[in-house]
C-alpha cells in the first residue's frame, strides 16, 4: 500500500513528506498543481482529533508552497452522509432528532437558537472560523452540492455500471474476520476506549441481496432517509428502482437525470481521489485496518481510472484527564475550545512537532503552563541559535505560513504569571496593568495591549478551567489568630521578608527575596545556590512559603509567591503580614 514511510528519527517529518509528494505529483500530473486532500463530516462538533486530519496536509502542503509549487488544499465536508445518531451533549437538541437519523446532514435542522440553515452548516461554521485563525489555506468541496448538482454523474453510472467489479473486490474482504487491533501505546488511561471516528468507515459497503450489489444508494423521496434498497437497475435506460423500509415509498427513477443519492463511502472515497486527483491524504486509524474503506479503496480506485493517495495514518489526540475524543460524543473539545486559552502558534506547534503516527495530549489543565514554559524556552532557543534543526523547522511552521506570518503578543509574559495575574485581580483590567507594569522596572508595560492576546487566553483559561475551590482570594484583614501563634524563627523570616519588600519590588527581586530569606536564617548568602546549601534548607523553603500562603490566601498553595506578592501589592502585603 502506498502508505508514506515514517521513520523514527527525530527529522522534519513535513519536509519529507513534501519531498515524496512533490515527486509523487510529478510523476503522476506534471505542470499541475499538488492536490492535497482531508475530508471532515459536520455530524457534530469537529473536535481536536480531527483537527489532525486538516493539520496534517496543511503543513505539508505549506511546505510545498514555500518551495515555490502551486498547491490545492481540499477539504471534502461529507455533509451529505447520513444523520447516524444524535450526539449528546450538544446545547439545543434533544431525542426528538432521532426523527431524523437516515438524512442527509444537510437535511437535518440545526441545533435550537443557531442561526445557521441546517446541521452540517451550524458545526462546518465553527471549524471554518478556528481554521482562519490558524493561518489553514484550503478549498472547501460540499459534497451535498456536489452529488445534489450532478458533478459526479458520470462517475455514479460507470460505478454502477462496473458494479460486479466493485463486487468482487469488496467481497474478498466481507468474508474475513477482521484482526485484532494492534493497541497503539495510551495517551492516558482513557486512550484504552476505542476511537470512533466520524463512523464513515463502518458505513455499509452497499447492498448485495437478491437484485444483486449496487455501490449507489437513494435518499427516499418522501421521507428524505437512505433507508431505501435498490431492487433494480437497467444499464441501458439507467431506470433504477428502489424501495424504502422506513416510509414504504417506493418509485422508479432514470440515473442519469436523478441526483438525490450518493455513492457507498467504500466507492465514493475512492471515486473521490480520481476525479479531484489526489495525491497526498491522510487516514485515521479506524480506516486504515486491513478491509476498511482506505485499504479497500486502494484498489477501487483503478475501476475509477485513478491512483491511491499516498499518505500516513495518524494516530489518536488527547485531552489531559480526559477520555478521547469522539465527534459523536457531546462535550469534546474543539479547535475553537484550544483557541480560546492558547494561541494559534500553540496549537499549530503541537501538531507540527509530532510526526502523524504519534499520539500526543493537549493540555487543558495546569500542563498548559508546563506547555507555555517549554514553548518560551524554544522560542529563546531558536532567537539565540542553540536550538535543533527539528526544533527549528518545527517552529517556523507553528509562527506562520508561506502567506504570512500569524499575529503574535508583542510582549509575549510567561503564562503562568499572566494566569496568576488574572486570577488575583478577577476581570480588573487596569489592577492587572498595574501588576504587569511591575514585573519589570526597567522595562515597565505601557498597556495591557502590549500583553494580548496571551493575557486573555490565560485569563480564559482562569475563568474556565480552574475550579472555583482551586481559585485565589486574597484575605480582607490580617489573621491576627494566625500572626500571634507565629514563634520566633517564624517572625524573624516574616520580617526579614518585609524589610526586603521595598528594594527588591520587583518579579526578579521578590524571586531572590523568598527564595533567599531561609537561607539567610540559616546563616548563609541569600544568592547561595542548592550545591552550596544542606538539603534541609528546601524543608525550610516549603514551610516558609506555606506561612506566606496562609496569610495571603488562608491556603497552602497558591499562584507563585513573587507574581502574588506583586499583584497584592506592597500596602496590602505589609498589613496582611502584620506590620
């Protein structure tokens, strides 16, 4: 199968894969543009699982366009699949669009108070809007104006035509069982659940009863459902008459006028791939088992006078703590969830870092921090030159496209002390500005502006992503219960800590101040570093800022101790701290 090799060397994944495409391409259509391909079914929300799908020729095809070749990014919105099941969780709906299961997406209402026509519409909006903003150049294909129009005409009746040839391939594998999935390593313990994918790849293959195997299946004309069989077809008059056994409904129609019916997925990928001329397409892994749709297709598609894509199969996305992710399934993240708490740069970047065969998590919990630490540090790496050929190439394509670079935060504040930030002040923006503003004396932030968009994703991420138990609050008074029991190796290190308040006022000299007084008590430098210091010294650490914590917040934990104290504010700190 022309599956593209994936090696597991730490290269550039995407430049390889541009390599074997642009050379695929010219051997089969010279002096045409590249044609990529991914396809997404709107049955519900497109979540971040799918998003891999788009991502991947995206950034090949990226590549290719910044060697210089024309290049056409397809992207088949199947919004002419059948209605399979209502999806929980999804605001507005309810078990009365089970009516519908058996019509086209497009046939089906929207979810109640969206303003878009239909089903598919409401759920391809949110995808095309995150897919903007991710710098994702594509042409959009709606295959109910493909079929509904007569575009595939010819290809319905020389499949139909061809149908015993179809047939006899799909009947080499009806008969097998099929093997035991190989368990790709876990994202997490919920990776274990089985992906469902989109279900185009359990779709029926056609019917092959007692009028025979027809790869072509009507939507009925009374009650618009696919639930229809097909009892007979002329070659010659192209009269083909089908039956419905939801409805009853039955009537004979001539195909070659008649245009409300679509291939077999088992056909119509394959049909797909000859007449758009596709070179390069990613599979998921629920189509790449041997029998499924892509395998299959791969030699359907001679019938159709065309060649399999050349492509990976990609492997699953995470969501930190949560199960993975299926569209049929309410309450999956999005892409326009992620872009709500991290930058497009983020999001691109973990795609692009992560060869297709890799599974990887993304973080909706405290690891995004983590995330934004790593991407910081990469980001100082690939600015000084120290960073890996990989790395690089990784980056550059995370920060832009051929076209264009995307916007970016002019001051680019770690994450986690813009998070803090959000959280102590709770919506105050000009509170926030003033603690921004501190961070760095001599570099002070005019405007919260300067800290945007990276403030507001952290500040999303605060407001809904944290519970409500796990958020700051500082106290209103002092806990005189608290102060008084303090003895005296407790005291001394609250004022050796005010008396430094006023010179080290800053996120840099507050780091030094409350890291440096225990070891000051313990009659070492304050700048001593760990080698230089008994390992009793952390104990130390951890009770001191512990006290700090429950002065300032009656908790054990909170924000960094340098960013709260900046953000309390040096009033409030000294009369919460006693003084």
């Amino acid at each position: 199968m022309p599956i593209v090799a994936q090696s597991t060397e730490t290269t550039d994944w995407v430049s390889r894969f541009a390599d074997e495409v642009i050379e695929e391409s010219e051997r089969r259509a010279p002096g045409k543009p590249v044609v990529v391909a991914s396809g997404l079914s709107p049955s519900g929300p497109i979540h971040l699982g799918n998003l891999r799908e788009v991502m991947t020729p995206h950034l090949v095809a990226d590549e290719i366009r910044r060697r210089g070749h024309q290049v056409r990014h397809l992207i088949s919105w199947d919004d002419y699949d059948r209605y399979r099941k209502v999806p929980a969780g999804v605001a507005g709906i309810d078990e009365s669009w089970a009516e519908h299961i058996g019509k086209p997406l497009t046939s089906v209402p929207a979810p109640r108070g969206s303003s878009y026509p239909n089903w598919a519409e409401h759920f391809k909006a949110a995808m095309i809007a995150s897919l903007a903003e991710l710098g994702v150049e594509f042409d959009g294909i709606s295959q109910t104006a493909q079929y509904t129009s007569g575009v595939y005409r010819e290809q319905i009746l020389h499949a139909m035509k061809h149908r015993g040839d179809i047939d006899a391939i799909l009947a080499q594998y009806r008969t097998k069982k099929a093997p035991k999935k190989q368990q790709q390593k876990a994202v997490d313990e919920a990776e274990l659940e089985a992906e469902e994918g989109s279900g185009a790849a359990s779709e029926d293959d056609g019917s092959s009863g007692s009028a025979g195997y027809f790869p072509y299946k009507p939507y009925c004309g009374n009650c618009e459902k696919d639930l229809t069989t097909v009892t007979s077809y002329d070659d010659d008059t192209t009269e083909l008459s089908y039956t419905c056994t939801a409805c009853g409904f039955a009537e004979t129609v001539r195909l070659s006028e008649f245009n409300r019916g679509k291939l077999v997925w088992k056909v119509d990928w394959p049909m797909r791939w000859a007449y758009e001329g596709v070179i390069f397409e990613p599979s998921g892994v629920d189509h790449s088992s041997p029998g499924s749709s892509f395998q299959v297709g791969g030699q359907i598609v001679g019938i159709f006078g065309g060649k399999q894509p050349i492509g990976p199969m990609y492997a699953f996305v995470g969501i930190s703590g949560m199960a993975k992710m299926s569209s049929s399934r309410g309450g999956v993240p999005t892409p326009a969830d992620a872009l709500k708490i991290m930058e497009p740069q983020i999001l691109r970047w973990l795609y692009a870092r992560r060869r297709p065969n890799q599974s990887f998590k993304i973080a909706f919990d405290q690891e995004i921090q983590r995330l934004y630490d790593e991407w910081d540090k990469l980001a100082a790496k690939v600015d000084d030159g120290s960073a890996l050929p990989a790395d690089v190439a990784a980056y550059t394509r995370a920060v832009g496209t051929a076209a264009a670079d995307l916007p970016k935060t002019p001051r680019p504040l770690p994450y986690r002390t813009l998070a803090s930030v959000a959280d102590i002040t709770a919506g105050h923006a000009d509170q926030a500005l003033r603690i921004l503003s501190e961070l760095d004396p001599e570099q002070p932030l005019a405007s919260l502006d300067e800290a945007r968009p990276r403030y507001d994703k952290a500040e999303a991420w605060i407001n809904t992503h944290v519970p409500a138990d796990q958020r700051t609050i500082v106290r209103d008074e002092p806990d005189a219960e608290l102060l008084k029991s303090l003895d005296e190796a407790s005291q001394q290190s609250v004022r050796l800590l005010l008396d430094g308040l006023a010179e080290h006022w800053s996120l840099d000299g507050l780091t030094h101040l409350v890291y440096g007084v225990p070891k000051v008590q313990a009659g070492f430098p304050a700048d001593a570093t760990p080698k230089e210091l008994p390992p009793e010294i952390k104990t130390a650490q951890r009770a001191f800022f512990a006290l700090l914590y429950h002065l300032l917040v009656g908790r054990d934990t909170g924000p960094r101790l340098p960013t709260l104290l900046l953000a309390v504010g040096q009033d409030r700190v000294r009369r919460l701290l006693g003084e």
